[in-house]
C-alpha cells in the first residue's frame, strides 16, 4: 500500500521505478524535501520506458540526490526509451564522480534539472550529463530543456559530452557554466541533426571552450550567448549551421556577432 499517498510514501525513486508499467504514462512524483544518496553505478536505473519522474517544489525545496559519496562510478542511468527527469537537484558527493547522469536510450528528456557542483566541499563530476547510447544512434532524439549546470571550481571535463554518433539530439534554453577542461558543451563524435538553440554557456577555464564539436558534427546552432578568455576558443561548431550567436571574451564589454568567413 506505499507509494499511492504522501502519507504513506516509498523511500527512493529506483525503487518506485519498479513499480511502474512501461509505456504506460506512470508518473513518480517525488515531493518537496525528499534527499537520499546513491552509491552503485546506476544507484537509480531508469529502465521502464515512458515513465516521468516529476519533482514537486521550488528552491533548496526541490528534491535532492546526491551521487557517488563513496564511488566514483555511481550515476544515474537513463537506460530506457522516453524517460523524462524533471524539476530535481544532482550534486555530486566526492570529488570526481564520472557521470551524474547516464543517457543511454532514445527519446530521453531533462527538463528543469539543476546539476551542481558541492563548493563547500570542493566536489565536482568529471561529466554532468553524457549522452551516450553505448554506441551509434542509441541515444537519439534526447532533449534537454531549461537545465542548469553550475561547476565554478576547477574540476569538471565537461557540463554536458555528446559521446557516440546520436542523431536529433535538441539542447536548448540550458544555462551552463562551469571552470570545465575541455567545454562546457563537448563532443569529439560524428552527431547529426543537433538544435542548439537560446542557450547561455560560460567556459571559466583559461582559453577552453564554451562549445566544441567534431568537425563532421552537424545540425543548427540558433541563438547562442558563449562567454570565455579568449574569442578563438570559445565557439568551435563543427559542421552546424549557425544563426544569430554571440561571443564576449571579457567583463564590461559588448558580446560580439559570430561572422563566418567566406
């Protein structure tokens, strides 16, 4: 009889991802205050497909999951189609956990996520959020909407890393900005048919970029606000098309339009 009620609730979401019938719209709403601690690679394992897990509140009230406190391979993994996270706070409990989330399946959606960095402790995650399929085009149509990612200490490789040939993927409205060695957005693979659209990415780590893609990667960069130390650095978008972005390489001055050579 638990987990129908806030007075008789389940102690954690993996177990109520149990509970849940795939392809069924199943939502788990995860109420404000609720905190708990994964320690196992895919501590939460998302592998019911279709199901939403929905936090409730705003502020420090959202629910908070910490991962890895005493293993750096925890990680919160997407391992089935169209799972959606949303309105939750990710914190990384040590310092170098590998992965905050795992997406490995198609059709997955962040949605007003916030993944952040412990400053009090000085604790980061090498990657926040990876797309990754555990190869080419199994992690397709993946979105991530409104997701913020804060990494201010030196630390972090990347915010987010595209790290297989994944078609479709749309990262758009996202506020990422980090202290991270290699970008905020990052991706060495062959992607197809990205969006990258409205999204304010800051890079604080001397002459790395906001955004670095392969040079075959392709798609619409539309709309974008980067910020870093040094103006060559910053935007390297692959083979996208690009519209409307902006640069500012220093404080107290006007972005710059990103003009291409022809």
């Amino acid at each position: 009889g638990y987990g129908w009620s806030p007075d008789k609730p389940l102690a954690t979401i993996d177990y109520a991802i149990g509970l849940c019938t795939a392809n069924q719209g199943d939502v788990i709403v995860v109420l404000p205050g609720h905190a708990e601690t994964i320690n196992t690679a895919g501590g939460i394992t998302c592998d019911k497909a279709g199901v939403t897990i929905l936090g409730l509140g705003q502020g420090e009230d959202r629910p908070s999951i910490t991962i890895g406190s005493s293993l750096d391979t925890a990680t919160i993994l997407i391992s089935a189609a169209d799972v959606m996270l949303k309105n939750l706070v990710l914190v990384p409990g040590n310092d170098g956990v590998d992965i905050l989330v795992d997406i490995n399946a198609d059709g997955a959606i962040l949605e007003d996520v916030e993944l952040r960095s412990d400053e009090t402790n000085a604790y980061q995650a090498d990657t926040y959020v990876d797309i990754n399929g555990g190869g080419a085009n199994a992690a397709a149509r993946v979105t991530l909407r409104r997701v913020k990612i804060r990494s201010l200490t030196a630390g972090a490789a990347n915010g987010i890393e595209i790290g297989a040939v994944e078609d479709d993927v749309r990262i758009e409205d996202c506020d990422i900005d980090g202290d991270f060695s290699a970008a905020g957005i990052h991706s060495a693979s062959i992607f197809t048919n990205m969006v990258l659209a409205r999204n304010i990415i800051r890079n604080r780590n001397s002459g790395d970029h906001a955004v670095e893609f392969s040079a075959a990667g392709t798609g619409q960069a539309v709309g974008n606000y980067l910020f870093g130390d040094t103006a060559a650095a910053i935007f390297d978008p692959g083979s996208l098309f690009c519209a409307g972005n902006h640069i500012a390489q220093a404080i107290d001055q006007e972005s710059l339009d990103i003009i291409p050579l022809i």
